[in-house]
C-alpha cells in the first residue's frame, strides 16, 4: 500500500463553485448594474433571461464584439422580449474590470445592447453558476428554471481564429429560437470556450 | 518552423516541428486546453498531394489559474506535425502553414503567424533541429500497452492497470482529452503497487455523453514525466436502457427453461420426473414438496454461482461465462461426472448416495435430501452447456452492480426450476405417457448416450487444452472409475464388510483417475499457430493501415461459436468475399485464460462469447449479432467499407 495519497487540498477552495443541472432553477443573485441600480435575477421571472460572462480585454470576447456576433445575439434576444444580462466577474486590478463610466462607454462604442451591464467583482455571482470562461453563456426559461449553459456558438476548440463567426452555429440563438417554439433545447450544455474568468486568485 | 531535413524524395515523410519559446510566467495551452484558453492550430496550405497530420501533441502539465484549472506548456514546447508526400509530389515544394495560439499569463494574448519553408530535392539529410525534433517525438505520449480498464463508481472514474516496474514512479495525473470526462480542478487520488496501478478522478459535473474515456496519464519519477495514452470505451446510459433490467431478468428466465432440454441436463431431469410419475399421477403434498426441494437446491446453487462470480470480480479477476471451462482441471472433471453419470443410467447401480439413486426407480424416505441435491447437480451438468440466450444475460449481469447480477440469477434459477416444479405440482400434465413398464428402464439406458456425447464434447475442449498424452491419462481415468463402478455393481454380497471391502479398490482407482488430471496448459498445437493470433498491437497496426478487419472472440467451449464458425464464418461463400475483400480475419481464442482479451472483451461491454467485430476502414467497430447466419454475415461483409 505504499505511495498512498488521501487529497484533502483544494477541496475547500472548491466549496463556493457550485455546477447547476439542467432544468433546474437559476439561483437567484442580486448585483449592482453601471448606472447604480440594484438588479436582481428574480425580478425577471415571466421572461427569458440571458447571462453573458464578459471581459472586455479577453480576445475571445474582443473577437466576437468585433464580428458583430455577440451584438446580433443581443439584437435577437431585444426583439424577442429578452432580458440580456452582461456580467463582469474580474476582480478589482484584474484585466476586464471596469469602472461603471468605462462599461458605459464599452457599451455605446460597441453598439452593444444588453439590458443591463452587471458589476461582479467579488465574483460571487460567477461562482453561483460556474462560469468559467469569457464568453459563458447561460438562457433561463419565464418559470427561472436552467435550459442553456455553454459556449455561444460552436467556433471553439482549435482553429476559432480562422473559423468566421457568421458561419459558425450560434447555440444561444438557437436555444431562444427553440425555447420560443415550446421545444426542448436540443443542445442543452456545451463546452465553454474563450479565457478565464478573472476571479479573485 | 523546424524540419528535420531540408530535402526530400517523391514518397518520403518528414517530420516538422513548430517552436514555441514563452517567456517566465507565461503559457500556452495543450488541446483540451482545460477550463479556459484554447490549444494552437495550424493550418496549412499545401499542393494537393501532400499530406499533414494532426498535431501531435507532447504530454502537458498542470496550470492553476485559481480557482479554475488549464492544460498546457511553459517555457518552451514544440507541436510535431508529419508531412507525407506522394510518389507524384514535385519537389521542390514550399510548406506554409498558418499558426495561431495563445499565450496567457493572467491574460491572453492571441498570436498569429504565416510561417514558410522550402525542401529542395534530394536525399533526406539531418538537419541542426532533427535531435531536438526526435527528442520532442519521444515526449509525444504512447499508447498505453499494458491491461487496463476504466470503470465509473458513484462520481468518479477509477482507472486500474497494470505495468511491470510502476513502482518506479512517484506519482500520476490523468489529463482528460475532452470537456465533460472529468473533473479538472480536483485533486486525483493514486496508489501505486508493484506492477499496478489505480488512479482515482472525480467525474465532471456536467453531464455530457462521452463514448470514450480518452486523455493521457502522466507518470512521474523526480523530475522525468513519461506519458501514456488511454482510450476506453464507455458503456453509454444508452446500451443499458436498450437492455434494461427487466429484459434481462426475461432472458436470464428463458435460458434457463432452455436449460431444460440441452443434451447435459435433459436425461438427469426427465429421469427424475419420470419416477414420481410413476409413483403418483395425481398431485400429492409429496411430490410437491419434492419439486420446492428441487427448485431450492436449483436456486441456491445458482445464487452461490452469482456469489462466486462476484467475489471473484471483485478480487479483480475478469471472469466471464464459460469461464471455468478454461480450466482443464474443471473440465476433466465434468467428463469424469458425465462418464459416470452415463454409466450409471447404463446400469442399476446403486450407491447409496442422492447423486447414484437417479437410477433407482422408486420414491423412499431420503428423497427430500435426495431432491436437494439432485438440484444442485442439474446446474453443475448445466454449467458446461451455454444455452446462446445465457450468454449475454450473464456477461451483461456480471458488468451489472452486484443486486442486479443476483437478480438475473435467480431469474436463470427460477426458469430452470420451473418444468420440473409445474410437473411435480402436476403430474398429470404427463398422462399422455404410456403405463409405467419396461419402457421407463430403456429410456433411462437410451439417456446414457447424450451424456456421453456431452462427456466427448468436454474431452475435446480438453484436447485443446492439453496434448495428447495428457488426454489418455483422462480417458484412462474415466475407464479406472467405470471398472470401480462395475466391481460395485457386481457385488452382491449379503454381509456389510464385504460390501464396504470391494469398495475398497473404487475409492483407489477413483483417487488414481484424479491423480491423471493435468493441471496446467501444455503448448498449443501447430493447427493453431497458422492462424493469425489476437494482440491489442497487431488490431491498432491494422486499423493505422486502414484495413478492414474481422475479429472474431472465440473459445472451443463455446458451442454457441463454434456453431456460427461451423454454418456461417467458414463457408466458402464467407470466406471468398473475406479475401477478395481483402478483410484481415483474426482469431481471439478464449479457451485457455488469457487477461489481454478478457480486457478486450470488457471494454466492449462483454463478459462472454461469442462476440464479433467488423472494423470498417474508419471508426467504430460493428457488432455483429451473437447468433450468425450465412447471409446476415454476407450482408454485413458486403456493406463494410
């Protein structure tokens, strides 16, 4: 029996991620937004809500801003009555973390249009869902319940600079589509791709 | 770019690298690249006929980006990729590839470069990069060529292997291939033993159907990391639903009806159930108390089977149905019993045992006992004969957690006992059968000659097993024990001492006959060497090349394959489309034990034969049905690409 190791570390580190089954109810958080506004999940319940793990300086992001996908999602969730929340996890002195004056600005420049930009610099909102990446996506149904967590579309893994992003199978829009025609979410969890979410180390 | 030559011939592979130096602190990342960041990818732009393979990774390590957890090099690291060119390629030719990665520190910066490099015609010279691109080849993980296998208890995945000298590293860590296998960010828990292993990974916690259990295991000693690829085939949620249960309960109930009227067990019962016929034709309180007995001794033999198997597995031994027949040991035995049993229905003998009075034809008072053990000794004459029904219900309930096993057991049980319970509940379900007589005593003779066909069935297993001279030993022993037999029977003495004195020389020869039994495998015989022999290196080999193969798991106690070779595989038919097909035909024999395709089989779910695997030139295997045809196996060999 020799070379036996019983691993106790990390195990606390580890207590606060907490990974959310499917269907499932979206637990509740509440954050100040860029104008000074408490918002909380819960308000939202009877629509569609989409969080979107974001960091400015993330190249991932930066690319999918630059291509107009994250916008043009953002566009789709608007007209169908959506709430699009964006959330920022970095922790204070961490790269994307941003005053509310400069997340305005990144907004207006951007031509982004979530409902609310969403302050999270204690990270405990991130860590509430296990977000991982930026982007990280999550759709929540009317009833607060989980139906998409995952990546926003399938450019990930190898070759996401090459691959065009209008081409790609955008997985939110598609789960808003199928939510909106009653139908189960056929890809329900994919792997998230993009940096690190930028917690407090 | 680095190559390991700057001049090629038409024809020739090179090898090519693309280095990578980090600066202190930075990283970029292997191809799962872990919970964030994402692996290099290069894309090139080549003349039609010149080939690049995929990158071919080295080993990674470990890179906390706390909370959360990454995969991927620091310092410096290089990506292989190998170049084929073709017999027509023109060279001079330039190779230009695309490259883009990540390099991250706390942050991540995305980097992209157009890289060229001409190879001039000529013999293929080492280049000042060739050392360092064939040291980097040997860090390029391997597969794994030890027995493992992968099992999922609970939330977590334990891998259990076995390597000569793993004991010579300090520590392992399994980096998992692709999202959704495995926790990343917990810590794994390994012992290591001699030649074993096992390595303990918490399951991801998302829930997202992987068909593999695929990554790369690093060993570690001091400073030096050897890496080993691992691929296992998981048993997906979905084969269990197929097989659900309650299915398998059905099957496990009627096997054993089937049981029933296989040659090796069909004399013993008919036998025994004629003679409480004959006692009573209508239902007595007696001859139902001797039915529950018998289904008693049925069932609890059955149960201390599934106990055994269980045991056994847990003590890590990969067992399968058909299992104790691999042992010469166990199957001189049986032809020892069915010999004897043979002889018995042959003669009137009577020992005085349960087992010897299925020859007496009457009811007395140690038939309760009698009963009992008449059930144990139907399923230990049922065991060699695998009803096809059996097969998987019994592989399938040996991979099953240790309530279901026993449940399907005792569902083989109960359809075992069945029969002969109904009959002695009512005998007169029998009363189309002629008044007892003299016919009863010519069929109780008549049913010594399935036990003797079965008896030459076992000697032929044997005779696989063994060589020659090893089976005239166990002949030999099976005529010492009928001769002791015959002594007893012929001796009708009326005093008690005499009868125990010619006892005497039974109990000897019948010591001298276990004595003959070989113990142990003798070499096999030429006839077997021909044919190309299963190994896990020889299947991968192939599939490299692409061939098509046909794998066919195979033992000679197996009827059930030896059926399917006999009517289906060797025709002629079959074996004119396997070569004009060119379809490589391999051969896993099972008949002696062997760990390499116990662990085969496991990995396709198996614990038992027959099973048979057509590979097309890509992906996964086929698995063809367990009972063949002719012309489902033509239909199958026809459509394979």
């Amino acid at each position: 029996m020799k070379n036996f190791l019983l691993a106790i570390l990390f195990i606390f580190a580890q207590t606060s991620f907490a990974f959310i089954a499917m269907d499932s109810e979206a637990p509740n958080f509440e954050l100040t937004d860029t104008y000074g506004n408490k918002v909380s999940l819960e308000s939202f319940k009877g629509k569609k809500v989409v969080l979107e793990w974001t960091n400015h300086g993330c190249p991932f992001v930066a690319k999918h801003y630059k291509t107009k996908n994250m916008q043009s999602t953002q566009e789709l969730a608007k007209s169908e009555d959506v709430v699009w929340l964006s959330i920022i996890s970095s922790a204070p002195g961490t790269q994307g973390y941003v005053t509310n004056e400069e997340a305005n600005n990144l907004t207006t420049t951007r031509e982004a249009s979530p409902a609310h930009v969403l302050l999270d610099p204690t990270g405990k909102a991130g860590m509430l869902y296990n977000a991982k990446t930026t982007p990280h996506m999550y759709v929540i149904n009317e009833e607060g319940l989980l139906k998409y967590q995952g990546a926003i579309d399938d450019a990930g893994g190898r070759g996401f600079m090459f691959k065009d992003l209008q081409e790609a199978n955008n997985y939110v829009k598609k789960a808003i589509k199928e939510l909106n025609q009653g139908k189960r979410v056929s890809d329900p969890i994919t792997k998230p791709y993009g940096c690190s979410v930028k917690y407090a180390g | 770019m680095l190559t390991e030559s700057n001049s090629m011939k038409p024809g020739d592979e090179l090898l090519v690298g693309f280095k990578f130096t980090l600066n202190p602190g930075w990283h970029t990342y292997w191809e799962n690249p872990g919970d964030a960041g994402e692996g290099a990818s290069i894309k090139w732009n080549l003349p039609n006929d010149v080939k690049a393979s995929e990158i071919l990774w080295p080993g990674p390590e470990r890179i906390p980006v706390e909370p959360l957890m990454t995969f991927g090099y620091e310092d410096e690291v290089v990506l292989l990729t190998k170049i084929y060119t073709s017999e027509t390629t023109t060279i001079p030719v330039t190779l230009n590839a695309q490259v883009s990665w990540y390099t991250c520190k706390e942050i991540c910066i995305p980097q992209e470069a157009e890289v060229s490099i001409p190879i001039n015609l000529g013999n293929k010279t080492s280049s000042t990069s060739k050392d360092l691109l064939e040291q980097v080849l040997d860090q390029v993980p391997e597969q794994f060529n030890g027995t493992y296998r992968v099992q999922k208890l609970d939330d977590s995945y334990v891998l259990q292997g076995e390597l000569e000298n793993i004991d010579q590293y300090d520590s392992m860590y399994f980096f998992p291939k692709y999202y959704g296998l495995t926790n990343y960010s917990e810590n794994q828990l390994y012992e290591i033993n001699k030649d074993s292993f096992s390595l303990q990974i918490k399951a991801s916690e998302i829930e997202i159907e992987n068909k593999s259990f695929e990554g790369v295991v690093a060993l570690n000693k001091n400073e030096e990391i050897t890496f080993i690829e691992i691929d296992y085939p998981l048993v997906t949620n979905d084969t269990s639903q197929e097989f659900n249960i309650l299915t398998l309960i059905v099957f496990a109930f009627l096997g054993g009806l089937i049981l029933n009227v296989m040659p090796c067990v069909f004399p013993i019962l008919s036998i025994k159930i004629l003679r409480f016929v004959e006692q009573s034709r209508d239902s007595t309180y007696k001859t139902l108390q001797q039915g529950l007995l018998f289904s008693l001794g049925v069932i609890i033999s059955f149960l201390t089977i599934a106990a055994l198997l269980i045991a056994l597995k847990s003590g890590g031994e990969s067992i399968g149905w058909g299992y104790q027949l691999q042992s010469p040991v166990v199957v001189s035995l049986l032809f020892y019993l069915f010999v004897v049993l043979g002889f018995i229905f042959m003669s009137n003998i009577v020992l005085g045992s349960g087992l010897a009075r299925l020859s007496s034809i009457s009811l007395n008072k140690s038939d309760s006992l009698e009963s009992f053990l008449t059930g144990v000794l139907a399923v230990i004459v049922a065991s060699p004969c695998t009803a096809p029904f059996m097969g998987s219900a019994i592989g399938f309930a040996l991979l099953q957690p240790s309530f279901y096993s026993i449940l399907i057991f005792l569902g083989l049980g109960i359809g075992f006992s069945l029969p002969y319970l109904i009959l002695s509940a009512k005998p007169s379900l029998l009363s189309f059968l002629p008044k007892p007589g003299q016919w009863m005593e010519t069929f109780k003779q008549f049913m010594a000659f399935p036990m003797w066909a079965s008896a030459l069935w076992l000697l032929w297993v044997l005779s696989n097993q063994v060589n020659n001279q090893e089976v005239i030993q166990v002949l030999l022993g099976a005529l010492l024990i009928t001769t002791g037999l015959w002594l007893i029977e012929k001796n009708n003495s009326e005093r008690d001492w005499v009868r125990w004195l010619m006892r005497l020389p039974f109990l000897l020869l019948f010591i001298f006959s276990l004595w003959l039994i070989p113990t142990s495998y003798s070499d096999l015989d030429e006839s077997k060497q021909d044919q190309i022999a299963y190994t896990p290196q020889l299947l991968e080999d192939l599939r490299k090349e692409n061939s098509l193969v046909f794998l066919n798991f195979t033992a000679d106690w197996c009827i059930t394959c030896k059926v399917n070779e006999a009517v289906a595989l060797k025709t002629s038919k079959v074996r004119k489309l396997i070569s004009d097909k060119n379809i490589t035909y391999i051969e896993a024999d099972w008949t002696r034990k062997d760990p390499i395709i116990s662990s085969t089989l496991e990995q396709y779910g198996r614990t038992g034969l027959p099973l048979y695997l057509l590979f097309p030139s890509k992906g996964d295997p086929l698995i063809l049905p367990e009972i063949l045809t002719e012309d489902i196996l033509l239909s199958y060999l026809t459509e394979v690409q």
